[in-house]
C-alpha cells in the first residue's frame, strides 16, 4: 500500500516535470520577443530586409540555429513626406522584435490576412543602429548637449542657440548672424538690404 503511494507520488513528479519541460519548450522555440539580427539582404523597392536572428535556440535540449527571416519591415523616423534615414546595408546589426499579433493585416492593409499569431518569428519588425560599442557621434553629442548629425568628415552639429557646419570648410549660424569660415561661390544673384562694406583686394 505504502510503495503503490509512494509510486503514485513519483508519478505525479514525472507528469510535472514533463509538463514544465513541455511548456519550456514552447516557449524557447516558438515564443519570441526581441533579439539582435544581422540584414543578409535588402529589398528597397519595398522597404523590406532579411534577417539572420544572432544566438540560436533550444527544443528538447538540442541547440539549433534560427532560421533567416524574410520580408521584415523597417522601423524609420519617417512619416509620409518627411523622414530623417540612414544608409542600411547588408550586414549591419538592427534589433529584432516581434509582434505581440499578426502584422499581415497591417502589411497588405486587410483584414482577411490576419493570422492568429503571437510572438512569433514572422512577424518581427527590425529597428536599425543597435550597437555594441561605443559611438564617437553619440559621445560627442552626450558632452556638448548638442543634436549631431555626421557622415565621415561631414557633420551637422545643433545646440539650442547655434548651429555649425562643418565639411572642410565651416558655416557657424549664432544669434542674427552668418559665419563662414571658407571660400564663398555663389551660383546666382545676391541681393541685400543692409550694408556690404568690401574688403581684400576686390578681384
């Protein structure tokens, strides 16, 4: 009588941990959330990547690679007829995440392709800039309280009273006045209100 209890109660133990290791599964293969990605391909007419999800995942104690993503749509600050973008390219490290419900509705602006989906692989968005490192632009941004905006050698930089200009020559924009540290070419007229005193030697 004893061991028939005793062997019920292993029982029992058996079922949960079977049921925890089941539920552990489900969520490691097929509950997602966000994760780093590297883009292996690029659709521009579009606005859709591939996606190569970095890391790999385990189902019934086996590790596996995840699969390439296809067709995941951009996160851009962009709206209709303004956006401020980046070049994207392939290789570059974004963040994946996925979507809590089916995008198919909101991809094909239907609502005969929702899927009853949740978490799941194909319906990850990618918000690009995810770094692993530090970032000279953000750095300097951080200690001069400034907005920067920088391409190589090319850089915008944006305080609250200034702005400057700066690729190879420099433009310096501060109170009611124009600073051009540089040569000025002008293709077009000129016209002026004020004074316009010369200066050099007029040629």
């Amino acid at each position: 009588m004893y061991r028939a209890a005793y062997r019920g109660e292993e029982m029992i133990q058996e079922l949960v941990e079977q049921i925890e290791n089941t539920i552990k599964d489900v969520m490691n293969s097929n509950l997602h959330t966000s994760m780093p990605a590297k883009i292996v391909s690029i659709d521009e007419k579009k606005g859709l990547v591939d996606l190569q999800p970095l890391g790999s995942y385990y189902v019934n104690g086996v590790e596996l690679e995840y699969p390439i993503v296809p067709a995941v749509p951009l996160v851009l600050n962009a709206g209709k007829e303004c956006a401020c973008v980046s070049p994207i390219k392939n290789g570059d490290t974004v963040m994946m995440t996925c979507a809590e419900q089916s995008v198919s509705s909101w991809l094909t602006d239907t609502s005969n392709d929702q899927m009853d989906e949740r978490f799941e692989l194909q319906n990850a968005m990618a918000v690009p800039g995810l770094q692993k490192g530090a970032v000279e632009a953000q750095m300097e941004a951080n200690e001069d309280d400034a907005i920067v905006v920088k391409n190589s050698n090319a850089k915008v930089k944006i305080w609250k009273d200034k702005i400057e200009v700066t690729s190879g020559c420099k433009i310096v924009i501060e109170d009611d006045s124009v600073t051009i540290h540089g040569n000025l070419h002008v293709n077009g007229d000129i016209t002026c209100t004020g004074s316009f005193p010369g200066g050099g030697d007029g040629s």
